[in-house]
C-alpha cells in the first residue's frame, strides 16, 4: 500500500512539473530560425507573466532589435513604435515607447547576466520596465541586481548571435534591424 501510494505521488510530481515547465517556455521565431525561451515564473513572476501577456496578444509579432551591441547584447519589445507592421512604427522613436500596460515594479534578483539571459529593458526608474527586453551575447555582470532577468535561452542561441549589429557610434542604433517574425508559448 505505501509503494502504491509513492508511486502515484512520484507520477503526480512528474506530470505536474512537467506541465508547469511547459507553461514557461516560449519559442522566439527569427528569419534564421527558432529560440527556445524558459521563463523564470518563480523569480520574476510579473515580468513573466507580462512577458506572456504581450506574447500571446501578438505584440512582440513584427517588433525590431532596435539596439543591437556586439558583443553585449540585443533590445527589442517596444510594441508601440518599434512594430514594422504598424501605423506608428518609427524606427528613429523605437526604444522610447512600450505598451499601454502600466510599469512593472521591479524584481531583481540573483540571476547572473549570462550569455542567453533576457532581462528587462528600461529607465533610471527602477520601476519603468514595460514590454522592452534585451537578450544578453556574453556575461555582463555589470547590469546583475539592477535589471530583471526574467528567462534565458536553452536552444537556438545560434539565431540570436546572427540578429543585425548596430552602429557601435550610435549606441547600436540599427538602420535596417531584424525583427521577431513571432513570440508565443510553446
């Protein structure tokens, strides 16, 4: 009776899990192919679950890189002026505009800017991030407890480091940056 009951508690947990991990992946589409997101629910639960939000509504759909730093890292999301397919794109305004959603308090936490980490853009403000993120190239522990990682690359990092660089005198403005094709839960 006690194995019987292990067993079903071992299968549970098994199931369980592996319905709740699957609920924090989400899958970037680029033009050179796909990127596997784990989201960290448990760390930074309001930028993910705004990070879902915006994804699953289609916003990150058509969103340039904006910014783009060999060597540090890649921005995109802001969904008002940096979406290529609409009326308000404006790449000159594209890092300056977020979504209608108010601004997340922030949570920062242990998580290491590492290569593949997405963390949240945003102002001096502490409190300012929105819908823009970067996604980093290599470690840049500078920016750890003072941005918001919220999830990081487990496959596909290869399409990452191919998104367009840009202009290292300009802050790594692009002038004809690539964009998200699609962002939605696994």
């Amino acid at each position: 009776m006690n194995k019987i009951f292990i067993k079903i508690v071992l299968i549970f947990f098994i199931i369980t899990n592996q319905t709740m991990s699957e609920e924090n992946i989400m899958i970037l589409k680029l033009k050179d192919g796909d990127v596997k997101i784990e989201l960290f629910e448990d760390t930074a639960p309001d930028h993910v679950k705004r990070i879902k939000e915006l994804a699953n509504s289609g916003k990150y759909d058509n969103v340039v890189f904006h910014r783009v730093i060999d060597g540090f890292m890649a921005q995109t999301g802001d969904v008002k002026f940096g979406n290529s397919s609409s009326s308000d794109f404006n790449l000159k305004m594209a890092g300056m505009g977020g979504s209608d959603l108010p601004d997340l308090n922030q949570e920062f936490n242990s998580l290491p800017h590492e290569r593949g980490t997405l963390s949240m853009a945003r102002s001096s403000d502490p409190n300012s991030a929105n819908s823009q993120f970067f996604i980093c190239f290599k470690p840049a522990p500078f920016l750890d407890r003072q941005y918001t990682v919220f999830g990081k690359v487990i496959e596909g990092m290869e399409f990452v480091d191919k998104i367009k660089r840009g202009d290292q005198n300009n802050n790594g403005a692009v002038s004809d940056p690539d964009k998200i094709i699609s962002f939605k839960s696994q």
